[in-house]
C-alpha cells in the first residue's frame, strides 16, 4: 500500500510541476518551439530536484534527436468541424456554459477567452429570454474579427481526441457561439497544440521509466521519516498535543546621557529621594519570557508567561546585570482565559496582554493589564471592518476603603484594506481613572485611601497631610481626575511589499484636568495646563524581523504635557519614564539569522515645564543596542 501511495506521490508531484511550467504560445506550429518549451520544462524539473543532472541531460539528448527525426507535417483542411455545425444542436444554457469551461479545461482557449464565451452567451440568452434549462436557440454568428487569432494560452495537456474535439467546436459553432472564422483557428490551434502534447506524454513515460524509481526511493524515505515521527508522537500522552511553547530572550545596552545644566533636586514622588539627573548611566540588561499556550476546549484557551523583573515595576520587564553575580527570578507577567463564543467575539480575563489599538503614547509596550476586557470585531465589505474593545481593571484594592482604584475603558474603530497595496486604522478611545485623584487628610489615616502608591514622574501631585503635618513631603496625591481621550490612527502603504511605508499619529487629551484645582491643591500658581499630547512618526520596511536581512527603521516626533495621561503606565524609555516631555525617537532592526536579530534605538527628551515641584531643566538622551532571539 505505501508503495502505492509513493508511486502516485510521484505523480503528483510532476504533474504539478507540468502545471508550474512556463507558458507555451500553442499557435505557433514549428517543432522548434514546441521543443523550446519541453526544454524549458526539463529546466524545471531539475532546479525542482525530481530530476538530477544527469537524467536532465538524457532526456534533453533524446528529444534533440525526436526534433530531427520530426517530419514535416503536411497541410490539413482549414476546418474540420464544419459538417456537425449544419445540424441542429440542442444545448441547454447549462450545458453550453459546461462546453466552454470543457474547452479551456482542454487547453483550447484561455481564461480570458472563455469569459468572452461567456459573455456572447449571455447576450444569446438574453435575446432568446430563456431560462437557464432552456435549449439554447441555433443562431447564426456572423462573420467578425477572430478574437482566437494569435492568442497565447497557459499550457494545458489535452486529453480528448482530434474528433472529440471536432465535436465540441462543431457544437459551439451550431448555436452561433463561435463564427466559421473562429472555429477555424480552434482546430488549428488544437492541431498545432497535439504535437506538443504527443512530446510531453512521452517525456514523461521517460521519466517515468528513468527516474521513477529514484522518485520513489527518495519519496519512501521522506514518508517513512515522517512514519517514525508519528509513531513517536502517538505514544505521547494526548494531552501534550494541546500546549504549545514559546519564549524570547533580549540581551540589552543602555546608556543614559544627561545634559550638563540639568537641575540635581528632582524627587520621586512617592519616595522621599532624589532621581537622577546628572550622572551618566552604562548598563547591561537582560530580558527573558518563557510562555504556554494550552488549548482548554475549542473556544477557550489558557495563557501563562513567565518574565524577569519584579514585582514593583509594571512597565518593565529588564533585569540590571551587576549585582555580585547573584541570581535572578521569574515573575508571572501573563495568566488569563480567552473565550471565544462566536466568529469575531472574544472575552479576557485575568493577566492579559493590551487590548487596545495604541502607540506608546499611552501605555508602555511591556504593560499588561489585570481584570476582563471584551473584544469583536466584524467586516462590513470587502475592504472596510470595524472593532469595539471594552474592558475593566482594577488598579489599587485597598482593604479599610471603599476607595478602590479602577480603570474602565471603551475603544471604537474602523479598518480598510486594499488588498496588499493600503490598509488604514483608526481607533477612538476613552479611559477613566476612578479614585486616582488625590484628597487632603482631614481625619489621620485617611491619607491612605488617596495617596498614589506608584508614579514615574510628571504628573502634578502634592502633599495629602499638609493640613495635617505642615511641612510633610509624604504621603503624595494627584491633582488631577484622569479622564483620557485617545485618537490612534495608522495607514501603511504596501505597493513595494515586502517594504511597507507605515505613518502613524496619536493624540490625547485629559478631559480630567482642571487648572484651578489643581492650583488649589498645590498652592503653586506655576502649575500650568499642560493636558494634551501626541506622537507622530514613520516607520520603513518588512512588517516583522524574524528572517536574515529582513530590516525596519523608524522616526517620531513625541510631546507628552505633564498630566495629559497619568504617569505611571506611560513608556519607561523616554525620558526614563513619565510625562512633561517632547523630544525624538530613532530606531530600526536587521535580521542576522532567522528569529535572530539586532535592534538598536536612540531617544532624546526634553522637559515641557518646569514648576517647583519638577524643578528644570531635565534633558536626557538614551541609547540603547538590543540583542534578540525568540523561539
């Protein structure tokens, strides 16, 4: 039996090469070019691997002696299908439409020509007003110009005989679907082509007969490979066959260049010390995931990822290297469910990746969020799509306050595509920050509902105790509402693909802020409405780098006001993190080996404002040349 299975692998295999060969014009009945394009297919076979070096030169050899031998064909009537064309022919539409995909399947006219059959069809039938099982009425098709005449069609042996054929063009000719005229050029058309198939089927009774055993040998081994792996994999428990591995490890450089004149009274905002602004930084960091991807039934999957890091940063994933050798550890950075009921519908919860279409205007890359999120998608046309995202999270559970923190989101947006050439996005987003604001103490203790317990820097905070503690720096609040308005959109043009020249913008705006609060809380009329920010940029090159050579650069302009969005979730790269700063990003990635890579980026910030609370100027630059391998 598997003999038998490899014998018709074979076959396949050059029957399908046959179908990959060069396109032969079949109207030009020289010998000559019919041995051109057996030559050109013995060329295939080669560079395909069925045939070797060798058996391409006996076959080549051979058939070079068959041209010599070829004699002159002598001249054949003009048309031979000509007497079943007098009689009457009862065809319906059916069938009549059946004769001409019979006839393209021959290798008689092209695609192009039996959608023009088509079409005389359709205007016969509607003149007639029959139905479509109605017989097609014998119309007389009058003399016009041969739309067969020096036509060139994709190659396709024929399988029917000389009369056969007649048959069918004498068919097509009595219901006036072709004129006298073209049924003349069909025949000769198939006249000239029966050589070429004759050759053909002797080529391959050649190979067949030559190579055939060594197809088989080298298609039995290929299977029998195959064989053994399965019979390996059949013995595994069945349960392993629904969990899938993947991981990736970056090794990173990092330095930090601060300008000269920068301030050196720059204090965290939750920690009573100092942020660096004046001291040059050289790291080396490492970054490792290792994650699993179960399949629980066929609509719900389970996600876990283990990361470097800890538990004190959400917006990254680095590890410093430099601590007495010591050894490092492991976090879970991802664990959730995803369901998905329905054909676009999908359902998260627990520790999940981003839902949100975004930059990182907003959110760092490495931020995961924690809670449920609903995503659908759906596609309207052809070319355009829309999705909605909608999602709940809490941020800060405190136990002896009603003053939970929690983040609720909502994203709306459309899609466009034109084929392979544009595809354009736009999303529309809204995120509320519930109980992050700030509020002074006027009971001890209370302090701990509102105080923020994580912050970057940027955004305008001040002293919640002051009532309390005149002159107490600690505990810290903000002083805005976060209430963001966010308009992401991207439109890649893909006319040189695999390059791809991809423009993206983004806005925000914290319809939160209120300036006279904030001032108030603060008692600092420096405080300034500073709650908008954007980011725009274009990016060049291959979609992803996971091949040698495969390269993207990238270039954008960032400007982030000190409480356009809060913080804490914001990209921990520029500017070292936070808000109130512009400045630029360029970067790019170059495959060295596949799913091996280098990348390298550089990041210049400035700082917008200056208040006394975030004393300036604070101008750093940050380089950074990545290492990366994924598996």
């Amino acid at each position: 039996m598997k003999r038998t299975i490899t014998r018709l692998t074979s076959a396949a295999a050059l029957v399908t090469l046959m179908a990959a060969a060069p396109a032969l014009a079949v109207e030009t009945p020289p010998v000559a070019a019919k041995m051109a394009g057996i030559g050109e297919l013995i060329k295939l076979l080669r560079e395909k691997g069925v045939i070797s070096e060798e058996e391409a030169g006996t076959l080549e050899r051979r058939i070079a002696g068959e041209e010599k031998k070829q004699p002159e064909a002598p001249p054949e009537p003009v048309v031979t299908a000509e007497a079943g064309a007098a009689e009457q022919v009862k065809l319906t539409f059916a069938e009549a439409s059946d004769l001409i995909g019979a006839m393209n399947d021959q290798g008689i006219i092209s695609t192009e020509e039996s959608l023009a059959l088509k079409e005389r069809l359709y205007e016969i039938r509607k003149e007639a007003k029959g139905k479509l099982d109605s017989p097609v009425p014998a119309v007389e098709r009058k003399e016009t110009a041969d739309i067969f005449a020096g036509t060139a069609i994709e190659y396709r042996r024929s399988t029917k005989s000389e009369q056969e054929v007649a048959e069918m063009v004498a068919a097509a000719r009595g219901i006036g679907l072709v004129s006298r005229e073209e049924s003349s050029s069909l025949m000769a058309r198939y006249r000239a082509k029966a050589e070429t198939d004759q050759l053909t089927g002797a080529m391959i009774d050649e190979v067949n007969r030559g190579v055939g055993e060594s197809i088989d040998r080298r298609v039995t081994e290929e299977m029998t490979k195959v064989d053994k792996l399965g019979d390996k994999f059949a013995k595994l428990p069945e349960w392993l066959n629904r969990f899938k591995f993947s991981g990736d490890i970056r090794l990173r450089y990092q330095g930090d260049y601060f300008a000269k004149g920068n301030a050196g009274t720059y204090n965290n905002p939750v920690k009573d010390e100092l942020i660096n602004t004046t001291v040059d930084r050289q790291r080396v960091r490492i970054r490792a995931r290792l994650g699993i991807n179960a399949k629980v039934n066929d609509e719900v999957e389970a996600v876990l990822k283990l990361a470097t890091g800890n538990d004190r940063d959400p917006v990254s994933t680095n590890d410093t290297l430099g601590n007495n050798f010591n050894k490092h550890g492991f976090v879970l950075d991802l664990a959730y469910l995803q369901w998905k009921p329905t054909g676009g519908m999908a359902l998260w919860g627990g520790r999940m990746p981003s839902p949100w279409f975004s930059t990182d205007l907003v959110w760092d890359p490495d931020l995961n969020f924690e809670g449920i999120a609903a995503t659908y998608a759906g596609q309207f046309t052809d070319s355009f799509g829309g999705f909605l995202t909608a999602g709940i999270f809490p941020v800060q559970e405190i136990e002896l306050s009603q003053r939970d923190k929690w983040l609720w989101g909502v994203q709306g947006g459309m899609e466009f595509r034109h084929g392979e050439d544009i595809s354009a996005k736009l999303g529309v987003a809204y995120y509320s920050y519930e109980n992050l604001k700030g509020k002074l103490s006027k009971i001890d203790g209370e302090q701990n509902a509102s105080a923020i317990t994580y912050a970057q820097k940027g955004n305008t905070f001040f002293d919640i105790n002051r009532d309390l503690i005149p002159g107490s720096s600690l505990p810290t609040g903000l002083a805005s509402n976060f209430k963001e308005l966010n308009v992401t959109a991207a439109v890649d043009f893909g006319f040189w693909d695999p390059i791809h020249f991809v423009f993206m913008g983004d806005y925000v705006k914290n319809l939160g802020f209120d300036l006279d609060e904030a001032q108030k809380l603060t008692g600092d009329n420096l405080v300034k409405d500073d709650s908008t920010g954007y980011q725009v940029g274009l990016a060049v090159g291959h979609q992803t780098v996971t091949k040698p050579w495969e390269w993207k650069s990238y270039l954008f302009y960032k400007k982030l006001g000190a409480d356009a969005v809060y913080d804490g979730f914001t990209d921990s790269d520029f500017h070292l993190g936070g808000t109130n700063a512009k400045g630029w990003i360029l970067g790019g990635d170059v495959g060295i080996l596949k799913n091996f890579w280098l990348s390298t980026k550089w990041l210049t910030a400035n700082q917008i404002t200056d208040t006394r609370a975030k004393p300036g100027p604070f101008d750093v630059d940050v380089f950074q040349f990545n290492l990366n391998g994924k598996f």
